[in-house]
C-alpha cells in the first residue's frame, strides 16, 4: 500500500475537459507518490470553497483516482452538487487541495484466475487504471462497464474492448451491467471480479459473487468527512460482525468480508 505524506498538499490544475457527461482533471502533485489503483484522494479547491463568506467551507470530497505517474494524477468527476460543480469549473493553472493517495488498493487475481472488472458510472476510474497495471502484469482483463445512457458513456469510446450497458439502450446491452457479468461468469466462472461503483450495483455483485463462489474484490464509494478514519462517517457492516471503515480498511474489500454494502 502507498501511503500518503502527512497532510494536504497544494496541487495544480493541468488541464480539464468535458466528455460526455463528466469532466475529466488531470492534477500536477509533484509532492505526493504515484497511487496505486483503487486508492483514492480527497480533494477541494483553494479558493471558492463553501457556500458563502458567512457558512461555513464544504468538506474536501473523495475521488478514486484514474491514473497516476510521474507528479500527475487524473480523475473524472460528474458535476451533480455544489462540490463537484466547484471543481468542474477549474480553470487550468487554479489550485487545488489533495490529501493522498488513501486506503488499500486492488490485489491480483489468485490461482490463474482472469481478471473481470465490471463498473458503473463514476465508479470506472480505478477499474480503468486496474486494468492498465493488469495488462502490464501479462493479464487480459474483461471490462464492463454500466452508464445510464449515451452521453455517460462517452468517456468509454477509447477502449475498443469493453462490453457497455445502458439502462436506456441508446449505446450496447440494454440493461444492467450486472446481467453482463452473469452471462461472463456462466460462460467461464474462473475468475477473480473487481468492482466499483453504486451500492446498488455492488450488492448486487457481491451475492452473484458469494452464490457462485467467485472471488471479488469491491472499492466501496462512500462520503467521506476525513478519509483518514477519524470521523467513523463510512463504516461498512463486516460479516463477521463489526464494521470496516471504507478509507482506512478499504475502499477495496474482499465480498466475503461484507455482510452488505450500505446504500449510503
């Protein structure tokens, strides 16, 4: 696990645009490691930073990074509240606060298992870089990847192998990302699933996982008020009984180590 240095740092916008129905950042951090893929940061803009000179500042909010080498980090955000609005409108050169990378990563499949990653939405980003690190390491991931429609699914047009879903059908199966991952196990069930993205969907895959035993490894998304483990704000129910904290803990956890995923 890479651990990050004590306290925020100061970053810099490299550059941001608009695909489809996300923005996609890329971040100067020359004073943090590279992550590894399924960490994640917490981050907040340095100025504008709350809803008014008299209330108080937001809290930093929580991304899964989307790639990260060399002083840069890359991220991909939809802009559907008032902290996400406030990033989505950096401009290039603007600062930025990070505090990371966080939490424990992906593993590699065991027992020659291949590699399924199945995401939804916003959960892509660490499955993206997952998949990069896997074909580096000799694997031949399957991606899956879940959007609500066509212009959600934009940010996937680069990758000329993965299987899209669309609950409205405007761009592959017309359906749920998960029936995908039912078809995929049925055909080959030695496999090792990595997933990210709604509760909803993770519970989902976690009982798939559990009644075929099939390995799964989760990222759990969760809101997250530190990101350190003080606040106890993104506590998951352990099946041993007992709770993991998502950003210390996780965000990535093993199915079997859940007794539920939390529709937060």
């Amino acid at each position: 696990m890479t651990q990050a240095p004590f306290g925020r740092r100061r970053g810099v916008l490299a550059s941001i645009r608009k695909v489809g129905a996300y923005h996609l950042l890329e971040v100067v951090d020359r004073g943090g490691p590279d992550p590894e893929p399924g960490q994640f940061y917490m981050l907040a803009a340095v100025s504008g930073w709350g809803a008014g000179t008299d209330e108080r500042p937001f809290l930093p909010r929580a991304f899964s990074c989307m790639g990260g080498s060399a002083g840069r980090v890359w991220f991909m955000l939809e802009d559907i509240g008032p902290g996400t609005h406030r990033l989505a409108r950096l401009q290039k050169g603007e600062p930025l606060w990070l505090t990371g990378p966080l939490g424990h990563g992906f593993r590699m499949p065991e027992d020659g298992r291949r590699p399924i990653l199945t995401g939804g939405g916003v959960g892509v980003p660490p499955l993206v870089m997952w998949s990069q690190a896997l074909v580096e390491r000799g694997a031949r991931p399957t991606l899956q990847f879940g959007f609500r429609d066509a212009a959600h699914a934009a940010v996937a047009a680069s990758f000329d192998t993965v299987q899209i879903a669309t609950d409205d059908g405007s761009v592959g199966h017309h359906g749920l990302v998960t029936e995908l991952l039912a078809a995929e196990l049925h055909r080959d069930p030695h496999a090792t699933v990595y997933s990210c993205g709604p509760p909803g969907m993770l519970e989902a895959i976690r009982r798939m996982c559990l009644e075929r035993e099939v390995p799964a490894q989760l990222a759990l998304e969760s809101g997250m008020a530190c990101g350190f483990g003080a606040c106890f704000g993104c506590v998951v129910p352990l099946s041993g009984g007992g709770y993991a904290r998502v950003c210390v803990d996780g965000p990535v956890l093993d199915a079997t180590a859940i007794d539920h995923v939390p529709a937060h």
